[in-house]
C-alpha cells in the first residue's frame, strides 16, 4: 500500500511545485513589466509563440492579475486545489478503497472534504465564494461563505496540511 501514499505524495507534490513555478513566474512577469515601463514607456506587451502561431497581449490591467491575491495568481490557486481534490476523488481514493477491499465511500477524509467545498466554488462558481464553503472543518483558512482566499500563503499552509493529511491516511491503512 505504501505505492499508493507514495504516489500520492509524488503527484500532489508536482502540483504543487507547477503552482509555485507558474505563481514564480507572474511575480516576475509582474516585475519586468514595471521596470521597463518608466523606461521604455510601454503601457502593454505581448508574447508571441511563432511555433504555435500565437499572439496572447497583456495591459497594465492584466499584469495587476498577476499581484498576489490578482486575477490570474487566483485562477492558477483555485485550479491546483481543484486538480488536487480531483485526483483525490477519481485515482487515490479509489485506489486505497480497492486496496482494502473497501467502497470508495468509505474512504473519508474532512481535508479533502474541505477541498471539494473549494473546488465547488472555483470550478462553479467562478472564483467567488459559497454558502458551502461555511462547512469546512480543518481549512477555515481558505475561506468562508464571505470570502475566498486563494494567496500562496493559503496554498503553502495548504500543502503542508496535505502532507500531514497523507502521513495521517498511511497510518490509519496501515
């Protein structure tokens, strides 16, 4: 059984460093932008993928997506959480139930749990907060009925309670 912890591990922990990369990234992004804008007095910028015949252009507005708490570092928190609880739902969980010679349904986790009430509001209701999310038992930190937070803070608290979570799964199938 330790495989299937193992892979937990393995697979959340490359999720979560895609995350920190692409958060990494917009930081960057974020400050290139404003160093360069005084100087070369560009109020926008654009990337272009010529292999892929793509132009994608970006305002000054765009860039304020990529602060901490913007736009685009909260769709690419919402998403990791969502994609976490997911391969919970359909690989892992599954896999520790077939294990065990247990139905999925008794394989229960309030961290996961707690997940699946953010991943209904990001993935149903854009990014922007539940009455749901009031139910959550162990992650108060990510929101509440009022509110969604999805910083990297709560993504780094999060993935530490992940570990934890996982070490508390292998022990109790053990």
């Amino acid at each position: 059984m330790k495989n299937v912890f193992e892979g937990m591990r393995n697979e959340f922990s490359d999720i979560y460093k895609n995350y920190r990369i692409g958060h990494f990234s917009m930081t960057v992004m974020k400050d290139i932008y404003y160093k360069n804008m005084d100087v070369n007095k560009i109020d926008s910028f654009t990337i272009r993928d010529e292999s892929l015949n793509e132009t994608i252009g970006f305002t000054t507005t765009d860039i304020e997506g990529c602060s901490e708490n913007g736009k685009y570092q909260r769709i690419l928190a919402g998403t990791t959480l969502a994609v976490i609880y997911q391969l919970w739902e359909e690989k892992f969980r599954t896999a520790i139930a077939n294990e065990y010679q247990l139905k999925k349904n008794d394989i229960i986790s309030d961290f996961f749990g707690d997940l699946r009430l953010i991943r209904q509001a990001v993935i149903h209701n854009n990014f922007q907060p539940i009455d749901d999310l009031n139910k959550i038992k162990l992650l108060h930190f990510l929101g509440n009925k009022e509110q969604l937070n999805l910083t990297s803070l709560e993504l780094s608290k999060t993935n530490f309670l992940l570990n934890k979570e996982i070490d508390r799964l292998d022990m109790l199938h053990k």
